[in-house]
C-alpha cells in the first residue's frame, strides 16, 4: 500500500480564525480577497460581513513542528508546502483590511499588476 502526501495547499475557500469566518470572493496568481464575518450572533443577526481582507500570496515551504509539552508531547505535525493565509501580524506588510469591498478591490488591482 502506498501513501499519497499532498505536496502543496492552496488557500482555502472558506477559513475560520479569531471568531471570525472568512470566504474567498476573487483571487488571482498574485493576491486574495476574502470577505469577513463574525462566526456568532451580533445583535440578533449571524454571519454579519464586517470588512474584507487583501493580501499578496505568499508560498510557505513544507515544515515539521515536534510538540514540545503538554498531553501529546513528542507528537510531530508535518505540514505540506503550500499558500499561506495571514497572521495578525502581517497586516500592513503583505495583508490590509478594509470595511468595503470597493475599497478592498483597489487594493487587490494594484497588487494584482
């Protein structure tokens, strides 16, 4: 029996992170837009869009983290190659938020020259 590995990930369609759940409304070899919105229920209505996030693509190399403590200490993880979607910390280095999607869109166009 053989095991087939995934050599590289794209950015994902859909993606939750920071209470929020995010969806991928237009991308190209260059950069992404995702839309923005809250994950729970704000003022009686679920799924609110509240911005939208720019970014370039950017491309991790394949890596293995070796859990270091706690319950499954020693456990590695191995992680493919693949687009990386961003930190909080890359806002205002390779990634931008925006309230509107006019506003989003400028940025992408000129990421995307």
């Amino acid at each position: 029996m053989t095991t087939k590995t995934k050599t590289f990930e794209p950015l994902p369609m859909t993606k939750s992170k920071n209470g929020y759940a995010y969806r991928q409304i237009k991308r190209n070899d260059k950069a992404a837009i995702y839309e923005q919105s809250v994950e729970k229920e704000v003022n009686g209505e679920i799924g609110t869009v509240v911005g939208h996030e720019v970014f370039r693509i950017q491309i991790s190399k394949a890596y293995s983290l070796v859990q270091k403590n706690g319950s499954k200490k020693g456990q590695v993880y191995n992680y493919p190659a693949g687009e990386r979607f961003p930190g909080n910390e890359d806002f205002g280095k390779w990634a931008w938020a925006y309230t509107t999607l006019d506003q989003a869109m400028v940025k992408f166009n000129e990421l995307s020259k």
